[in-house]
C-alpha cells in the first residue's frame, strides 16, 4: 500500500487532468477514442483522486462507475461505455484489469479516507475476480482477460500480461488470502521471462502459453503495442527487479516507446506521446541513473491513456525515484 502523508500529485496537473478527462458526472472519457468511456478509465481515475486527495472527484466517479457499468450479477463492471449508443453499453462483458483497478482505488479510498464501505466493495471484487476470472495456463495461475472470449482456440486461454497489475496483487491477498494472489504475481514474471527469450524480448498484446513457452494468440496480431506499454510501467511502480526492463528498454529510444512485430522484432511505429516517452525515460534512469528529461517532469494532458500512464508515473518517481525527476526524496 502507498502512503498518503502528502500528495505528490500537484493540483495543477490533478486540475488539468480533470478538465480535459472527467465530466462533471464522473465519466472518465477516452477522448482520443470516439469519446468513449470504460471500466479501465474509471479505475484509472479513481485511482489518480485517490492520490490527488480530492474525495469529491473520487465519489463522482465512483458514482457513475457504480450506476453505469457496474451492471453485471457478479457486482464486477461492464467493460465499455458508448455515448452514442441506446442502451449505452451494448456489451456487458467485463474487463479484467478495469474490475482490479476498482477494486485497488477503493481499497485505497478505505485506507486512506477511514471508510469501512470502500473497504467492502473492494473485498468483494477482489474475492469474484479471484474466483471467476484467474484459469490455469500451461500448469499456472493466470489471470483471464474477461469472462467472455478468451477462452483460447485449441491452444488455451488468451492471455494479456498488461493486466498484471502487479502492485495491486499484495494487497489483494492480503483481502482475499484463500486465492493464491502471489502465484498469480509469479506467473506474470515467467511470461516474462518467456518473453524475453523469444525473438523480439517482448511479448504480444494477446499471447497464449503452452509447452513451457509462449506464442501470439491466434486472431490476434503478433504485436506488442499500447496495451502493452504498461508492462515496465506496472514493474516499475511494483519496484519489480530492473533486470526484467532491459527488454523494453532495448525496444525503445529516446523518442519514446515502438509498436514492435514480435515475430520478426521489426518496429512498426512509433508510441511518442509525453507520457508514453516518459516510461522510457523512467527505465532509463531506474537503471542507469539519467535523469528524466525536463519536459517530462509534469503532467501534459494530450489524450487520456498517455496523461493517465505519466501521472500515475509521476506519483511513483516522486515518491522512490525523487532524483529521476529532480527531487531530493
């Protein structure tokens, strides 16, 4: 669990973040993708009004998550939001890593705001997910994307490793100690490892195990991508071995991060918004020490997905890595 003793979030950036992402309704909004909401968004921001302090954003949010996805029988969320749609969610599917990302903020929101409700339904999706979204794959405990179409074609369940939300996974079993959470943080690190020995290092968006390796998942594209940037992002933030970024660090350059074919290792464009070169650029300095670029060091709201991974990076230098980002500690 992070501490709250201050936030390092300025009000500036949490502002400008809100302004160009969060309706006064509370809907987090992909604005770079039609306009759309989903459950990854509401967890991300809920997650960011929890570290910015500000509870009033956090019940807004909080609010239309619970009154517009949170559809399902399970109690967990649908996964996308269409504000162009009658009913707006077409598709009451759910989204894996939205329902941790909920499920982690609220627990948060309990710790840090002494609220016992917060705390309640953060246990009770922690323990569906743990009982209806965790498969086995290739002898391991791996988390399923969604309840529907993941199954696999032959070859096992699809899995995304950009879902392992690995901070989160502590405190999970710490909530729900029956599920063996830890496993499930040690499967995340083999894909890795597998990964890192296939040709490009890095693995696909959406992969499948077997055998003791790892392939792309058929009718997907073999390509490591925006899902997957969040892979050193997440190790990061789990203060995870810096051994396991040399792959990512080996597929990127000072522009930023690449789309990359992994069956040939080619790059196919580049990911350079601020947010996304700061990943880089925070690998960089985790491992050797380089300083974070100036303009990196606050926030810039381009679109959602990139300004969501910088803040939510930001918090994280700040706080361990203070002279990445020319801070004492």
């Amino acid at each position: 669990m992070p501490t709250f003793a201050q936030s390092v979030i300025n009000a500036s950036e949490w502002q400008a973040y809100r302004d160009a992402f969060v309706e006064g309704t509370g809907r987090v909004v992909d604005v770079a993708n039609g306009g759309i909401s989903h459950s990854e968004g509401q967890g991300y921001g809920l997650w960011l009004a929890v570290l910015a302090e500000d509870r009033p954003s956090f019940e807004r949010i909080l609010s239309f998550t619970r009154t517009e996805l949170m559809l399902r029988d399970d109690g967990l969320a649908a996964w996308r939001w269409e504000p162009d749609s009658q009913p707006h969610v077409p598709d009451t599917n759910n989204a894996t890593d939205g329902d941790m990302l909920i499920a982690y903020a609220l627990y948060q929101a309990g710790a840090l705001w002494t609220d016992s409700s917060y705390t309640e339904q953060a246990t009770t999706m922690v323990r569906t997910v743990g009982r209806s979204m965790l498969v086995q794959a290739d002898g391991l405990t791996a988390i399923l994307p969604g309840a529907l179409g993941f199954e696999g074609d032959g070859q096992g369940p699809v899995l995304n490793l950009s879902y392992w939300i690995f901070e989160a996974l502590p405190v999970f079993a710490q909530i729900d100690p029956e599920i063996d959470w830890d496993g499930v943080y040690q499967t995340g690190l083999e894909i890795a490892r597998r990964a890192a020995v296939s040709k490009a290092g890095i693995p696909p968006d959406w992969l499948v195990l077997d055998a003791g390796g790892m392939e792309p998942a058929p009718n997907f594209e073999p390509e490591f991508g925006y899902n997957n940037i969040r892979i050193p992002f997440y190790m990061m933030r789990a203060d995870i071995d810096p051994a396991y970024l040399g792959p990512y660090r080996r597929n990127a350059d000072a522009a930023g991060l690449y789309k990359i074919n992994v069956r040939s290792g080619a790059r196919i464009e580049p990911i350079g918004e601020p947010g996304y070169r700061l990943i880089q650029a925070a690998m960089e300095c985790i491992a050797t020490g380089n300083a974070v670029p100036e303009d990196l060091r606050t926030m810039s709201p381009t679109s959602y997905y990139a300004a969501t991974l910088q803040l939510l990076l930001l918090d994280h230098l700040r706080r361990s890595h203070a002279d990445c980002v020319g801070g004492t500690g």
